[in-house]
C-alpha cells in the first residue's frame, strides 16, 4: 500500500509537471532530538524521541484563492533499520480568501493548532501525527481570529476505537492587551464487537485567557504573559454517569532577545486527565505532567538560526512537579523551501 502511494504520488509530480496550473511546491524537513529525564516520575516516562520527517507537497491553484494539494509525510526514526518508520498521506483541499480561511482533508496539523499550549497537545504529537484529518474553518483579520476545526483521529474496527477531536479557538486584541480562548471536546468510542462492553468516553479541556504584549513597549523582541482559567470536563457514559470537572490557572510567559528566549508555563489546580491509568495516551494527547496539582516548566531556548527557508533551535527545559525538578533537552532543525 505504501509503495503503491509513493508510485502514485512520483507518477502525478512527473505528469504535472508540463502543465501551467502547477503553481504551488513545496519540499519539507523537520528533524528533532528529545531527550527526557524524568527518571521516578509517576505522571512521565524518561525516553529520546528522535527522527527526521521529509514532507514534499504539489498543489494546483486556481483563482488566487483555490487549490488542492498532494504530498506525503515520511518519518525515519534514528536508529531504525526501517527506510520509513511512519507514513502519512498529505491531500486536501484549501480556500484562502481574506478574512476566511478553509481547509478539509489531510492537512499538516500546524496550519491549525500551532497555538494551542501543551495542556492540549504534548510535543511529541508534532512528531508522530503531523496531519489532522478532516475540517478547519477560519475568520481572521490581523491577529485578530476564530476557528472551528475537527481531527477524526481513529475509525472504529475489531481493534481501533472511534475518536475524534471537535475544537474552537480564538483571539481578540485590544491594544497591547488580548483575550483568547483553545477548547476542544474528544469523543473515545469503543471498539467493534468488543469482548467486554467498554463505555464511551467524552473528554473536553477549555482554557480562557487574559494576555499583554509588550513587545514593542520595551527593547525586547518578545514580552508576552498571559493567565487562565482551565477547565477540564470528563465523563465515562454509564447509567449513573455524572461530569467530572478539574479546574485550574494556567499562566505563560515568554520573554525573548534577539536569538535567546526564556518560555515559562505554570499550571496550579486540579490534576487533569482522571482517568489515565486506565486508558493513557489513547484519550489524552496533552501533557501527562498536567495531571500534577502544580507544575511549572520553564523553556530556555536559542535560535541558532531563523529565517523563513530554516529554523535551528536548542531547548534546555526544567520541569517542576512531585517536588522535584526534571531536565529535557531538545535540538530541532526545520528546513522550507517552496515558490510561493
């Protein structure tokens, strides 16, 4: 199957290639090196995720604002005897005409959720599920923007379970100050014809913040902190099902100059994702570490290099949770080259 989308997707760049309506290319690379320490943790595991992702893309563009787009995503994992360790077809359809936005298909999942903080989505879901596989729709204007979006991210089967993300997110500026909202509701069904009846699952997490920029009041590159409300919303479908409901603050803070940056991130409330002994990383895809009464992370970063054809950046991260202190470094590398 994998051999015969390659063939495919090779056989469309040669015969496209004489036509005038290929106006879109693009040749991707992201590599990334993730070591984490969390040796004697109860909520993560201490491992090195590290990989090379190549994402070449052609699309056929029309009307300045229509196009639809092919390529695929192939990730080798370092110290794999595998030419490809994972593949994820790329092909959608894309609208983009001020102020909308519209996307549906399997589209690269930073066009949609590059905001989203990590309570949301963990690091590692950039690295192993690049694509979201279904609709994005976007009104934005600035940095002004509201969107709604889902990911079908399992179809249901003898051995799959049905789950599917549906989210909403948004930004409103005024001045130096902002508001913004990140929500999703994540639906974990069964699977088909189960040896034991396994009850449906919903689990939703909503964050509405208060932020201030004040990047262009200082000397600064980046001065930006913001606080919120987290509110995580779970139930397991029962007779005698009832909401369980974790509250908390979430606070960020970024601080950059020239190419050194500082990211700190501290959650205090409720910990989340209560029913992750059971079930883990099939119905939750944000941070294990949230699952902390108070955790606090702090990112400190250089850009060795930024522009928009490469990105090389190195992270030295310190967690703090279970009264101790945890260490992760990371090195990424992202490479873009297209004509547009």
């Amino acid at each position: 199957m994998k051999m015969s989308l390659l063939f495919l997707f090779s056989c469309l760049i040669i015969s496209t290639s004489g036509f005038s309506q290929v106006k879109k290319w693009q040749v991707g690379l992201f590599s990334f090196f993730d070591n984490t320490e969390f040796a004697h943790s109860s909520f993560q595991i201490p491992q090195t995720m590290s990989g090379v992702l190549f994402t070449p893309e052609i699309g056929l563009c029309w009307d300045s604002a229509h196009s639809v787009n092919i390529g695929v995503d192939l990730l080798h994992e370092f110290g794999s005897d595998n030419a490809v360790d994972y593949f994820y077809p790329t092909a959608f359809y894309e609208m983009d005409r001020k102020p909308f936005r519209f996307y549906m298909g399997a589209f690269p999942r930073k066009y949609a959720l590059d905001k989203y903080p990590r309570i949301f989505f963990q690091d590692s879901i950039s690295y192993y599920r690049p694509n979201i596989n279904g609709i994005f729709c976007e009104f934005y204007k600035k940095q002004n923007y509201i969107n709604v979006w889902l990911d079908w991210t399992s179809r249901k089967s003898q051995s799959m379970h049905e789950a599917f993300f549906m989210g909403l997110s948004g930004r409103y500026n005024f001045g130096i100050l902002y508001a913004q909202h990140f929500g999703y509701m994540f639906h974990f069904a069964g699977v088909m014809d189960p040896v034991e009846h396994e009850p449906l699952h919903d689990n939703g997490v909503f964050l509405t913040s208060l932020g201030i920029d004040l990047s262009k009041k200082t000397i600064l590159d980046k001065l930006d902190i913001n606080a919120g409300w987290v509110a995580g919303l779970e139930r397991e479908r029962s007779d005698q099902a009832e909401w369980i409901i974790q509250n908390g603050l979430l606070m960020e803070t970024k601080i950059e100059y020239r190419w050194i940056g500082v990211f700190n991130s501290l959650y205090i409330g409720n910990g989340q994702m209560y029913y992750y002994d059971e079930y883990g990383n099939e119905l939750y895809w944000g941070d294990p570490f949230y699952r902390a009464s108070s955790y606090n992370r702090s990112d400190i970063y250089v850009n060795f290099i930024k522009n928009k054809v490469v990105s090389l950046k190195l992270i030295y991260s310190l967690h703090f949770a279970e009264n101790t202190m945890y260490h992760e470094q990371s090195l990424k590398v992202s490479f873009n080259l297209n004509n547009y």
